[in-house]
C-alpha cells in the first residue's frame, strides 16, 4: 500500500557500514522523536514513510547519496515546531544550523540536504532544485485515498475545532479539490513512483461529490469518536 513504512530498507541502510549506523541512530534518536509533537498527518509515522520511501525511490536514482536523502527526508517537516506557514523554511534552517552533520556531511552537502527540506512542500511555485529535492517531495505525497482525506479533517479539526461536521466537511472538500483535483496545484517528480496511480483513484473519488462526501462523513464519525475514546 501507499503507505507502506518500509523499514526493512532503513535496516539495511544501517547494516551497510559504521557510519550508516551511527547516522540512522542519529536520525531516530534526535531528529524523529521531534515529530511526537505535530499533528497526526506530521507524526512519527510519517516521517518514518518520507525517510523509507526516499530510500526505495533511490534505488532508480544511484547517483544520489542515500545518506544525504535519508537526513533531509527525517528533517524536512521539522520546522512545524514553529508554524506551518514557514515551516519548509524552518526545516531547512534547523537542517543547516545543526552542527552535528559536520560529523558526517560537508557544508556543500549539508547545504543539498537543506535546499531538499526547503523544496519538499506541495505548494511550491517552482521544481525542486535537485534530485535530492525531487525525491523528498515525491516521498513527501504520501498519497493514500483515505490517508489524504483522513489527515485533511485532522487538520481541519485542529486549525478549526469550532467547525460543525458539515462546515468540516465543505473546508475538506474544497481543500481536496484545490490540492489534489484536476488543475490542482500538487505536483509530481519521479515517475517511477506509484503516486501517479494514487493520485488518480483520488481524483476519479473528488470528481463523484456525493460519494466523496460519504466517505469524508465515515471518517469524521470515526475521528470524532476515536477522540472521545470510543
């Protein structure tokens, strides 16, 4: 599934040698626990998918440096702790001001890495600058029918928790249609990544409103009862 965390490809990245080891430790020790304090669509679990998932799309691409790619991906939401609005920015600027990389990356590669969190957003104006940045975005997508329409009510029930169930489910729906509908403003990187068929089913979904509604209700319910501890 899409949303697969496949962490097998995280053990053998570590088994490979020392500093693998001792940069994938870093990473789950230091950098991932940090998402503990996001929202449910920017939790652990998450940043586990962007890491793992860079590492399998890397597998098309051998000139980029799998380290490199596993560090931008494990920090590239890292600056919500201060917002969202700036938080590709942020992200980036935590990455280039941690002076524990120098342990194991170059100041030109720390500043890929960074240039990577920073490019990493859905709605960005311009392409990623680099496969780096190209493939933490795609990574990023992260595109599941209900996981999408799952981690938009989340959000919505944070950012606006004096939504009723039927303004919830107008805001998701209109935020559904200007991310992901036809036209809208996601873009894909790599094509060898299984998100181009996702995205699809998603928008077959967006274009029937009243099936669209029906699963966006089931959800909710099932949200706003796991909350109350049902």
């Amino acid at each position: 599934m899409a949303t697969e965390i496949k962490l097998e490809l995280l053990e053998q990245f570590s088994a490979e040698s020392a500093r693998n080891r001792e940069i994938a430790q870093f990473l789950m020790t230091e950098i991932v626990p940090r998402y503990d304090a996001f929202d449910a669509g920017h939790d652990r679990q998450h940043a586990l998918y962007v890491m793992t998932q860079s590492l399998h799309l890397a597998q098309f691409y051998p000139e980029a440096d799998r380290a490199m790619l596993l560090t931008a991906a494990a920090y590239h939401d890292v600056g919500l702790a201060n917002g969202r609005e700036h938080h590709h920015a942020d992200s980036a600027a935590m990455l280039r001001a941690d002076a524990r990389l120098q342990r194991w990356f170059t100041t030109e590669q720390v500043e890929v890495m960074a240039q990577a969190a920073y490019d990493h957003r859905a709605s960005a104006k311009t392409a990623p600058v680099t496969i780096y940045g190209r493939i933490v975005a795609e990574a990023d997508r992260q595109i599941e029918v209900e996981t999408v329409i799952r981690r938009t009510i989340q959000f919505g029930m944070k950012q606006y928790p004096g939504l009723s169930r039927e303004e919830s489910r107008e805001r998701t729906v209109e935020h559904l249609r200007e991310k992901y509908g036809e036209g809208g403003y996601l873009k894909l990187w790599i094509p060898e990544s299984d998100n181009a068929a996702r995205l699809a089913e998603l928008r077959a979904l967006i274009a029937d409103e009243a099936r669209l509604r029906g699963v966006i209700d089931r959800l909710y319910d099932s949200l706003t009862l796991r909350s109350k501890g049902v």
